[in-house]
C-alpha cells in the first residue's frame, strides 16, 4: 500500500469536473483518506512547485494554481501512484490516451486538470504540505479484500 497526492486543479473545479474525478479514483478502488477544498495562495504554490520556482513558466504556473480554489486528496492503495499517473494521461493532453482525466477533458498543458505525485517520496512531501495528520483518516473498508 501506498498513498499519493492528488489535486483537482483550479480549471476543473471551474469546469464542475470535481465529482466525476473523485467518482473515477473511488470506481477504481483507490482510498481517499484525507479531501478538502482550499485556495493555494503564494507560499504553499512555492513549496508544492519548489523545482520550478527559478523557471520562466512558474509565475504563470503560480497565478493558475492561485486563481480558483483546488480539491486536495490523498489515495490510498495498492501502487497508488502509478494507478493514479495512469488515470491522469500524460501531462501534454495532446499526447494523453483516450480514458484518462487529460486524454479526455484537457485541452492544453496550462490547464491540464489533475496533478498527481509523481513517486512516494514526493507523496509524502506533498501530502504533508496540504494535510495535517489529524486531517488524514486510517479506516478498512470490506470491499478491500477484493480489490488489493
């Protein structure tokens, strides 16, 4: 098991994408263990995207991610977040498969819907930038045992 960062970016949520996003990751099987809603601001967008900060895009990565709420969540599950790359399509939507959240709803790589971590390493990182421990929930669920 294993867990992954997943944000709703700031175009889907203005795009009404929230429930068939979270309807696609629980259909799969994944665990969401921790969901909120909030508004990045500044100092969180700097931390979430610290290897891009000295890049030219970042400014506008910045004002994207900034503009509109996002939805937080963490998954949890088995490979989750391979499972959850998969889902995503590839960053350029152009390039994404059919099936995926970009292949079928992005249109460019500004506005490209979804992140997800991109290893288990930067999951941990990322989940305890936008969560707290009491914010997460460790619960089992009876359909578990056929999906694991």
């Amino acid at each position: 098991m294993n867990k992954s960062l997943v944000l709703i970016k700031p175009d889907a949520v203005q795009r009404l994408m929230i429930g068939k996003i979270i309807s696609s990751i629980e259909e799969k099987g994944l665990k969401i263990t921790g969901l909120k809603m909030l508004r990045m601001n500044d100092d969180l967008a700097s931390k979430h995207y610290s290897a891009h900060v000295d890049k030219p895009f970042f400014e506008e990565l910045k004002g994207f991610m900034t503009s509109s709420p996002l939805v937080a969540i963490c998954v949890e599950g088995t490979n989750a977040v391979t499972i959850m790359r998969s889902m995503m399509g590839t960053t350029n939507p152009v390039e994404a498969a059919p099936g995926t959240v970009r292949g079928d709803f992005a249109i460019t790589v500004g506005m490209n819907l979804i992140h997800g971590s991109d290893s288990t390493e930067a999951a941990e990182k990322e989940i305890n930038l936008f969560f707290s421990k009491s914010e997460l929930s460790d619960y089992s669920r009876e359909i578990d045992k056929w999906i694991s």
